[in-house]
C-alpha cells in the first residue's frame, strides 16, 4: 500500500457480541494501515450506537441503517469518507449491501458466504464490474501463508500430475445441544432458510472448504455427488455432508464437513495427491505444510522460512516459529485487498497477480458449490454437473 | 490355551522371499504356543525345499503340493500331525486350500481377502459349517488392542448414537512405478484380474478399511456409491477408490482406500462420531485411541494402562509406552485362534463371545463389500445396495 | 480499559527493519484500544524520521533524540500527550530510556531483558516505586492463555506438590553462519559485551525461560549451577547454557537455553512434575496445554474453550481452533498493562491481582538469574546462590 | 545365524509374572532361530517347576538353582545342551549366574544393569575375556532401527561436529503409590539397596539413557554433576536425577531420568545437536527420526523404506508403517548376539562390526555412569571425574 495515509473503513454488522466483526476489526488493523471511521454496526439503532462507541467513532458516522450509511458518507468531503465498507451481516443481506455500497462508489470486503443464491451472486457480479469496485471475499482460510506456499508447489509442479484431492471440515459445536437435548438453543440464523439460504453446513464450512480446494488447486469442480444429512432431529437444514467430487482434468476428490462431529473445533484440512508427491495441511496447526513422496523421508516446511517461496515470505508478520494464526490469515485478506483499493484510489494497475484475495469469482464458485451440492442431496446423492457460471467470465 | 502342548502348525504359501508368510510365522510364534511343522511353501518345489531348510522343518514334512501336505499329514499319527494349517497364498487359491484342509479335518487359518469372489465365498461358507473346524481370517488390524478398546466403548454407548463413520487407507507404494515410467517393474499379482479377483486396491486393502468399520461399530454396510479410478495408466484394476457408504440405524460413512497416495505409507486410520463424542485411531500409531467431546478436553488413551477395558488389556503384552506394533497385533489373532482350535481339541465349547478373531463371516461382509464397491465403480459411482449374505447366516 | 477514549502511545526504537519493533506495534493495535502518535524511532534521524512517515505519524511528533522526546510530549497539553511510550531499544539503553520517561512523568512498556546489569535494575525498581508509575516489561510468553491456563492449575492444586520443572529454549539460528563460516555476518549486538551486558543467551532467552517457570509456578530460584558455552568460535559471549537449578520449596530443576541448536526454530516449552500430575506446553504449539497423570489417559486442554479457567477464557480473543499466536499473546501484556495504565490515569485502583503482566519485579528477577547463572558459568559450573533481590520487595 | 539348527536357550530367572523375563522369550522366539529349551526360572524351585510347565519345558530340564542347571547342562551331550543362558535375575545376581556358565562354557546374554557395583562389573570383564564366550547385555534400546540410523548419521558426519547431547527418560509410575499415600505398595527391589546397589532410578534407567547417548554419539563420558533426589518419602534410594554432562571431545550434555514424573510413562528420548544439523529420537515413537537443520525443512526418516542405512533396514522385519515395537527391538539384541554365538560354535570369526549388540563394555561403562552419578549427587552435585575404565581396555 502506498498511500501517504492510512485507509478509512466503515462497517456494516459487527455490533456488540458478534463474533466474526471483531474479527474483521483486528484484521484491518493489524497491520496499522486501515483505521476504522464509520459504521453501522446493527440493524438495532441503538445497538449499534452502543457499538460505535465500543469502537471510539465519531457518533456523528454511526448510521441507524446501512442505506443512510452509504448515502451520508458519499456526501462527504473526499479527504474525510470511507475508501470501502467491510460487510459482516448474515447471508441474506450481503447482496443488497454489496450493491448499495458499490453503486455509491465504495470498494467492498464482503464476509462469505457471498451471498443467499447463486442467482443473486450472478446479479452480483454484473454490479461488481459495472462498478469498477474493488470486491474481496473473507475466503480467510487462503490468507494462511502455509496455504499459499502450497499453491506454489501445485503451480510449481513439484506435486507432478494431480489425481486426487481430500478436504475435511469437521466441527461439533452443534452437537452440544443435540447432547443435552436443548435443541432449541442452539437455533441459530445459520439453520434458518430465509436467512442463511438453501444450506447451513455446505454454506456456512463447505463453502471454506471447497475454496480451499480451489485456490491451492485452480481447478474447478465438474460434478458432485453429494450425500447431505440433518442429524440435528427438527433442523431445517443440513448439518453435515459427505461428497464425492470430479474436478477438472480427470483428478477425483472428497469434501465433506460436518458441524455435528463430536469434539472436533474447527479441523479443516486438505490433501492432495500428484504423481511426483504430495501435500498436507492442517488449519488446526496452520504453521506447518507436509510433502510427501515415495521413497524419501517426509518433509515439513515451517512458516518463516527463507526456503518458502516468496508468495508465503510476503504473507508472514514474524519470524519462524513465532506461531501466527487465524487472525493474520484473515489480515492478509485485508493487506492485499487494501493494497488493491489503495492502487485504484491513485490509479494504478498493475498485473493480474498483482493481488492475492478471493474476489467475486471465488464467492460465485461457492454459491454454485453450495447450489449443486444440495441439488444432489435432494435427489438422493446423484451425480450433478456444476453450473457454468465461468463460461462467460473466463471468455 | 490350555493345551498341555504347542499347536502344530503347518503353513501353505509364504517361501522366501513372501512378506506376510514370515509375518504370520512371527505372529504365531510370538507367544511361544504354537510351532510351525510341516508346510508347502511354495508351487515350485525347490523352493518350497528350500524354505523349510531355511526354517529348520524337518524335510520329510515340507510337500511338493499342498494336496500332498493335506493327504499325508492327515495320515500321521494324532501325536503328530498338524493341528491347523495357515494359509497365506494368493486370492485365488484360498477356496481350494481351505476347502482341501478343512475336508481333511484340520483347522484353518487364511490370509485376507476371504477368495476369489463372494460366490466362492459363500461355497467355502458352506463348507466351514459343515466341517465343524475354526477357521479364522488374518484381518489383523482388529487384533491392536486400542481397535478392541474403541469396540468397547461403541458397545458401552460412550459414543452415544452413532451418526459417522470415516475410514481413510492411502498408501503409495504403487506410484513410485508410475513417477518413474516403469509401470511394468510393479505390475504384481494383485494387478492381475485371474488371480486377485474383480478388485486390486479395494480387494486388498479396502477390506480392511471396511472391516475395521464393521468390527469396531457392530455396522453392516446397506448401500454404497463408490468411485473408483485407475491411475496408473495400463492397469486392469483399481488403484484408488472413494466410497460413499450408507451403514445399518442411519450412519452415513465414508471409506477411502489408495495405492497412488504419494508418499503415503500405511495410513489406515479411522474416526466414528457419536451423540456423545467421537473416537480416532490411527494404525501408524497404533498404541493411542483419542476420545474428542464437545466442551471438554481432548483424551488420549494410551495401551498398557489399567484404565483400560479388559479386551484391551488382554490383547497386551508389554507395559504401557513399551510400544507394540504390526506383529504384536498380528499375533492376537493367532493367539485367540489358536485358543479356539485347543478349545476345539479338548472338546471345550465356551460361549460365543470367548473368541476374539475374524471369521469366515467377516470374510463374506469383505467379498460382498469388494463386489458392491466395483458394481457401483462400474456403474459411473451409483448407490448399489449390499447383498443379502448374512439373511440365512442370522435366522 | 474504561477510558472513554484510546490510549496514546510514543515508541523509543522500532524503526526499519528492526523485529521487536513492529512486534510491539501490531501487539498494541490488535485491540483498536491504543494509538501510536509519538516517537523517536532511530538513534539515527533520518531513519526516525522515514519510520515516522511509514507509520504515518504526524512528522511534529517524530522526534530525532528520546530525551528530547520525553520533554517537548510532556510539555504537550494534557489531552495530546501521550500516555506512556513503548521501549525496544537494545539492552544497554533500556535504564536510560526508561528513568528518562518516568521521571517526566510517563508510563512505561519495556522490553527485555530488563537493562544491562542486576544492579542497573536494582536502581531502575527504586525509580519505578518513586515515579508511581507503571512499568510493564514485556516478558510476553506469559501472554499466552494456556501459559495462564497452567498458572491456574498450580494455584489451584491441581499438579499437588511440586517436586520437578523443565524449561527448555533450543534455538539454532545462530548455527548457520557456524556452518558456512561466516560467524562474522551473525555478529549482532547481541554478541557485544559493551551492548548486551554479561550474557547473550542468557540473557536473551535464558531469561524467557526463567520467566516462564517463575510465572507458572510462583518459585523463586535459590540456586544455580550453570554450564555455559561458547560453540561459535571467537565468540565473546555464551551461545548455550544448561542450568542445574533449586527453586524454592525442594522443587528442582532444569533450565537450558541455546542458539546453536541446529534446526530448532523457537522450541521454548515447559514441563512441571507435581505428585498430582504433570503439565507440558510447548510454545510452537501454543493453542494446547497438556495434563498427564498415572493411570489416567492423558489430557489435551484446548485454547477457546468453556472449561478453561478464567485467566485462560479472558486472554483470548477468537473461538477454540481458530489458532491465536505470538502476536496475541504479546498483545495480552499490551492489554493488561493498557488496562493498568488506563486506572491510573482515572485514578481507580484495583486490588493487585487485577493485572496480570510482567512488571519491574520480573526484570529483577531476570538479571538476577542472569548474574548468577554467569558467574557460575564461570566458576566452571559450581553452584552459586541466587541474590536476595526481593527481601526488601516482600515485606 | 548360519547353523542348520536352532540355537538352543537356558534361562535363569523370569519365572511366572516377571515383566522382562517374558520380555527375553518373546524376543528370542520371534525369528524362529532360538529355542527355549531349559531353565531356573525362580529361587524358589516350586514356582521354577511351575513355569516351566507354562513354557513347555521338558521338566527334566527345569531346575532348583541355576548351579546345577549349570552343571547338568555342561554335562549333556553337545547335541542337547544349551548354547547360551539368558540372565534375568535382579542386579545382585548377576555377576555370579553369568560367572558360573561362563566358566561352565556357555555364552551369556544378561539383563541389565550389568551387575551390583562398578567392580563387580569389571570382575566380570576378567571372566568373561578370559572365557572367551559371547557376552551381551540387553541395552534393548539400541535395537530400535532408527536408532541405528541415528548411529550411522553421526559417523557419517551427517550432523557436523557434534556440540550438545540432551537425554531424558521420565517414568511416572512410582508416583501412583505416593498420590495415594501406600508407598510401601511399590516398595519393590529396585529400591532395595542390598539387591539394586548404589542406585535406583540411575541404575534402572539412567543406564539406557547413557548408554543410548554412548552408542549413538560413539562418545564416553568425563565428567559428571548430578543433583539426584528421592522425593518419595522414606525411600533409601533416588528416583529422580538430573546430570550435567561433560562428554570427550567438548561435548556438553544434559541427562536425566526421573520415575516421579507424574503421568510419564516411558519416554525415554535422546536430541543431539551438532554443527551440521541435528537428531531427534523419542522411544514412545520408535520408527520415527528426525534430521533438523537450519534453513531447510525438517527431514522425518521412517522405518523400512529404502533410503535408511544397511544398519537400519536390517534391524527391520516389516515394510514401512507397519509399525515395530519394543518387542522387535529386543530381539534384534538376540539376532545379533545369537549370530556371534553361532559363529562361535562354527569357529567363524568375523571382524568386529560384525555384530550390533551391548557388550561387557557398555556394561562397564553403564556401571561407571552409576557410580559417577551417585558420587556426585552424595557431594551435593559436585563435578565428579568418570573413572578410567577403558584405558587397559583399548590398549
């Protein structure tokens, strides 16, 4: 980032209690380059109120909605509005926000998933590039540099030929409540179809998983066979999902993730497989990248490390050893996504790979994962051809 | 065994140079219960010769064939002769073998998979019930202790109800062939339909990944939609397989097996999701079985400790952190056996629950699983259900 | 902290390229609670000044001597100035800086170790009690949660008596330019006499190891026999120490620090013996905290969760498996001491466990062990008794 | 072993329930190369008879003491009587069984410690060279595979000059008795001073400690400064120690062995550090060895693949992953020392790195680290001198 001055943020959602708007908070400002002026952080005017002087804003630029939000700050002085609105909210709103925020000449980060539909995200995209916006979507698990060195070796071709591809995702924070009995209390807006959309376990965890595939690999899903399952008794939605996937050039694959797996947290993991070796990396323990390979002894590359490529050297904030974790993943979205909204407030554009955040394409590829996923579900498991939803894109 | 002698064991199959005929010669001696007798180690007579030599039989009971060795050992004195026979040729032989030396009257001890096909299986079925011998199948990872403790605490409900049922066993062995060019070098039996059957991965290790499941939570398998590939270019059967698998009382699984998995060793391991918590084991470190439950810390349950069920402690043979391994495991096989062949001796008849060992109906579930699994692989990966091959077997 | 307002925050060193630096940095913003506004960051100023515009600081605060600094902030209106300054210099300023500061008035943050010498921080604690103000020291392993996690487990019982610590801190970085011959290039202050005081290793790990074990287990050490080492030659300080050590109470002990540890990274860890049970934490894996205890299976305690203690619960800032690292444990002591900070300005005054950073005291304790480990070092590793650094301090 | 026979086996002691006793037949039996063929395996000759009932010993052949068992052996034909005894009797027999059938003719392979005291052991250094049997003791820990590769990468110069060795070996299960207050329930002979000799837990398992830093670093000792402790009220002997280490050539060290560490089991493991790199080796995780270096990735070396040295793969009996134990490393101890008995009886005389198995000297030398230790720890953990027992030795 180049600016000769820090980027003014504003957020909406992320009120009192919410978890994953501190989240985004710490992210942005880890890095000392992003300062937080704006924001409306709850649909509860008061709340958000309350919130915003949690936060130390200036009352004046804490909006009761998101509309007056959008419209107030673009009315102000150039030196004084935000350079783009960070949006937290649940599922069913990322769209509406998204837009009204893009059309009044705001770049977006957006939390994922990216939105209700696939449909709406298609909407979405149109808006996107008819905005001339920067879009980043909080894919946060990509920013771990460990995950980055792995897209290098896929690239780099040290894995040979890819043939199979196996992510997991379990987490069990559901299964207390199943326990216990108090089914109930654990009802959240993510088990709701009107807000969190066709799926819960696939939308919510699958989703990282699938764009955890994806970015390591580049590749696309072709098909998926997905067994999906509600052993939540009275849920509305899946809460866990087995699924057999073909990915482009004939490589095969397993995504599954569950939030009923008994004592897991948040166990997401990946292996592929090539001709020449294979990689292995556990997010519970994200510091660390396995190769493997017939006949030599395994190897275990570490964060921090100047044998790491420079794509893991620039995403790392200490030296080896030095744990990182969640949140300077999630910083790193921000890094290079402000880098991106720093190069388009002066002008600049450098090359396509000038960046490294997932943008909208990425929330697309997502919304068809989760759309496809639950289309196989309902059929009994079948076999599903993944949308096109690039054809257009990529010509 | 309370036999006031050794066993005599004769063995058929495992000359020099064979790597499970000296696993199970390890395995049955370790105890120091049984001695190997008598044996045909080999088609070829020379070598058979030799390998006795190597193994210090006397020479006039090592046979040319192993219809020679069931004849003339069936023809000595009861003082002398053997009292079970290990089988430890390939596939397509074990029908024959076993069907020789059980007509004959001797007990019989058979290398995995059961046969050749579940037809063949169903035969050899008929032919153990009417013998009225012991015949056990070496699926041998069920013999480490921490297995038997993770049966335990299924049937004690610990896990509460079962939801979920991952097996993983990726090995890659076979890829060194492929990374190299020389397909040919590999290419071994087990790639060859007449003698290894309808399956090469799923066939040789896939049973055993469907065993552990089945002998761990009491489950049989009612339907399965598998994908399978064959990634070494040429090759006749299966290198790889990814299984959706739907079990008995509504548990969805997922049970994988692979010989291209680059760099992969021996990674059979398993993990079952419960109401109540969740287990893990993995056999490349076989001494530790982990219990996860949401909200409470992690549990590492180690071999060796009295804390343990007495199936565990029984399986034992050293102290806790004197590490056992493969062999050891192996060999609870041969001992519990073994325990059932002096039982058979002395006319003894303890309840059905004194024996811990594979038997002939787990060797059926493992043919009927290997038959699904291709049925459905050949099928594009469709839901094919699981034969009816325990209807008879239960009533 | 309950001003209604961020702390301001001026840094002494920290500027290009320097590590701790940004360190501290990143540890004071995560929580958007302080601002840095001030500071001289280079005895060099021009490299202050370009610091300055990196973190763009307003260049009328960027100052070109700490001395300077100290007088024109304290001649800043009240609601200006800022509110304590953060010193990252080398050891042999550290005294300097620090009696500068507090004695116009100032809170300080300090990096360790302490200063140059035991009787340096004996002077520095009397102007410490004499300024009234806090004095935090950044001794920041105790920030990790499971590092608090453990405290609580010794205060409360839960290791019963405590009979036996082992503090080991292997790093090899100083190895590499041994094996390329080019002991030269390493050559950093760390290694002059006249900048890093009596030790290197020691001092600049040995002392997080001693605080480590100070921190968890309360015990004071009573005495040392020390074998130090010099492995790089023309070396003038230590490079490795392993220490024999007698804590109060009978409790003994191991403490061994290194820098010649080829291949090691950052492998500070732990492990303390009680009759009741055991604890282990290993700071490249920090999010866990193990507890072991005779016939029982051992048990993995897990950052985030509900059953951790208080201590642990409020010193972290995401969900359990979200992994937290170095910068949020350091953030931690910036947390605490804020808070501290943010009392005495408002005048509140908690009771003394309302805290929780390593404090003046803790600096003491550090060169004392230092001095003493040294001068046993050099008697050939006798045993030499620890300082009465705290007689006075206690009653 | 190249005998057209068996070798045949007496044992002495390891009557019913005596742990290492079925240790030393299991590990003899397991290659199918030893017989067990007569013994005294209790003082007491009921329980003798009785055991060798439970081993299918011909009773002809089981004894009331081991100096008629000596005697009757040296008196059967050459045809029937033993090879070798196997010595597992408590540490004060030691010196006179292995006496007695060394004089009678017969090899020895003997438990350890060697023996009672230092100059016991060095008695029997006379007896043994001027028998000219083969004498092995079991140090079995040295017969983990990658344990031997551990040996071989140092005389390879794999790790650079050597620097710094630090060996551990907590053990928990004396703690049991204190928790709950019934010491005297594990009173056993190890804490007897007229049956263990100077030492408990050094002799018990300071000893493999040693000596498994002797046989990987090829390094003697020379000076020691141990703080030995027994924290188990009322017993006469240590169960904890900590020693610093001086070894030839500058090598500094830290060893200890505790069996007081709360929920230790058996860990005992070893790190050697040296110009180049370093080792890791930890017994609870036998077919593991890891090679770190600075600024490369850390090197897992696993069991039974191809790339490990001709010491390593021929310690081996399985393929990689399927894991060896304990058991297995025991008698490679037996293979070893069984083949130096075969060539003895055949007149063959290999060059000395013929064999691979613990020797008088390591005997000695185990004797000597007691002595050192004790003497120092009973000065207050003064430096104590190794005393000379190589010197007439290797001239």
């Amino acid at each position: 980032m180049k600016l000769n001055r820090k980027l003014r943020m504003g957020m909406v959602g992320g009120g009192r209690g919410a978890f994953i708007g501190a989240v985004h908070r710490m992210a942005a400002r880890l890095d000392g380059e992003i300062d937080l002026v704006a924001g409306c952080f709850s649909a509860d005017p008061k709340k958000s109120k309350l919130s915003g002087e949690d936060l130390f804003i200036d009352p004046s630029r804490v909006y009761a909605t998101y509309e007056e939000m959008a419209r107030k700050e673009a009315a102000l002085p150039a030196d004084q509005r935000i350079d783009f609105v960070s949006i937290v909210t649940r599922n069913n709103t990322h769209f509406a926000v998204s837009k009204t925020f893009l059309e009044a000449g705001f770049h977006v980060i957006c939390d994922k998933p990216l939105c209700f539909s696939l449909k709406e995200g298609l909407k979405l995209r149109e808006i996107v590039r008819q905005s001339g916006r920067v879009f980043a979507l909080t894919h946060n698990y990509t920013g771990y540099p460990m995950v980055k060195e792995a897209r290098e070796w896929v690239r780099a071709g040290k894995l040979g030929k890819l043939m199979k591809i196996v992510v997991e995702y379990p987490q069990g924070y559901a299964i207390s409540a199943l326990e216990t009995g108090t089914t109930g209390q654990i009802s959240n807006w993510r088990m709701d179809p009107s807000v969190s959309g066709l799926s819960n376990c696939m939308g919510d965890i699958g989703t990282h998983a699938h764009n955890l595939a994806r970015y390591i690999t580049g590749l696309d899903v072709e098909e998926i066979c997905a067994e999906l399952s509600t052993f939540i008794p009275g849920r509305p939605l899946d809460d866990d999902g087995n699924c057999l996937v073909r990915f482009a050039k004939g490589v095969k694959g397993i995504i599954y993730a569950s939030q009923v797996s008994s004592g897991e947290e948040n166990n997401l993991n990946i292996r592929v497989f090539g001709t020449k070796g294979s990689l292995q990396w556990f997010q519970e323990n994200p510091n660390e990248l396995i190769f493997k390979k017939a006949d030599s002894p395994q190897l275990v590359y570490r964060r921090g490390n100047g044998y790491l490529s420079a794509a893991a050297q620039g995403a790392t904030r200490t030296p080896f050893a030095h744990p990182e974790g969640f949140i300077e993943a999630f910083a790193n979205v921000y890094r290079s996504a402000g880098k991106a909204i720093a190069d388009a407030i002066e002008g600049r554009k450098p090359g396509k790979d000038a960046y490294d955040f997932p943008t909208i394409d990425d929330g697309i590829a997502g919304m068809a994962f989760v759309e496809t996923a639950v289309k196989s579900g309902k059929a009994g498991a079948k076999w599903v051809k993944f949308p096109k939803v690039f054809a257009a894109a990529k010509t």
